[in-house]
C-alpha cells in the first residue's frame, strides 16, 4: 500500500510538467510563432535596457548586454522571415508583457537585477519549448530555420540566467 502511495505522489508531482511537455509538443501557427518569437526578443532588449540604467553587478550587466546583441540580431532575421512569409507582427508588446516590462521600468535599483534574472529566466523557459515545437513541425521553412538556429543560443541564455541565479 505505501508503495502505491508513494508512486501516487510522484505521479501528482510530475502531472504539472507532464501537461507542460504536452503542451510545449502543440506546433504554433506561422503567425503564431512569429508574433510571439518577435515579442520575446522586443521584450529581452527592452528590458535589458532597463536593466543596464540602474544596475551595478558587472556580470548581470554583461549578461544583458549580451541578450541585446544576440535579440538584436534575432529580431531582424524574425522580421525578415514574418515579412516573406507576408505575416504582419505588432509594432508593440502584448499586456502582458508591457505589464512586467513596466515591472522593471520601475524597479528600484536594489531589486533591479532579482527582477530582471526572474523575467529572463521566464521569458527563456517559454521560448526555449516555442522554438522547439516550431523547429521541429513548423510550416514556413524560413521560420522553421530560424527558430532551430535559434535554439542553442536561447538554451545557453538560460543555462546563464541559471548560472547568475545561483550565485
């Protein structure tokens, strides 16, 4: 009886990520993954702009100067792609994401940085399964590139983000 408990427990445990991993396997629309893969890269850079005007930890600096160099790049290619696609991407983020780039728009200096690696540490674990899902049943070839040459970079942004987190 304990044993089936037990296994009971674990299967409650693990019910969260299971339902995650069956929702991170649904394939996005083109439209879909173009919106969201361009708002995520508006969304890191805007909000490592907010970070790199109050914050003083040299390695979270370096961190986000970082994304914004790669988001930069990535936002072009996503734009690039939506516009031969003939897809149309919002010129502004979704409530949502306005919502906590405010968050960190007005942040005090002291929790600046908490803040940020909280955010990047989201935004990367919902767009590491998007890319994924994309990469791998996508259907406009550019997008499908695009979001599979993405990928190792968005993975090695989290294990960062993990990295500073845990310092």
């Amino acid at each position: 009886m304990k044993r089936v408990q037990f296994l009971l427990v674990i299967l409650i445990a693990l019910a969260p990520g299971a339902l995650q991993t069956v929702r991170a396997q649904a394939v996005p629309t083109s439209q879909e993954f173009a919106e969201r893969a361009a708002a995520a890269s508006q969304f890191a850079i805007a909000a490592s702009d907010h970070l790199l005007k109050r914050s003083t930890d040299r390695r979270v600096r370096k961190f986000a100067e970082q994304l914004i160099d790669d988001y930069e790049t990535g936002k072009a290619y996503i734009f690039e792609a939506a516009a031969a696609a003939k897809l149309s991407l919002p010129d502004r983020l979704d409530a949502d994401l306005q919502s906590r780039l405010d968050r960190l728009a007005n942040a005090s200096s002291n929790e600046i940085d908490l803040l940020f690696m909280t955010e990047m540490s989201r935004m990367h674990g919902d767009a590491i399964p998007l890319f994924t899902a994309y990469a791998r049943g996508g259907d406009n070839r550019s997008l499908k590139f695009l979001a599979g040459r993405a990928l190792p970079t968005l993975r090695e942004h989290y294990s960062s983000v993990q990295q500073l987190a845990s310092r």
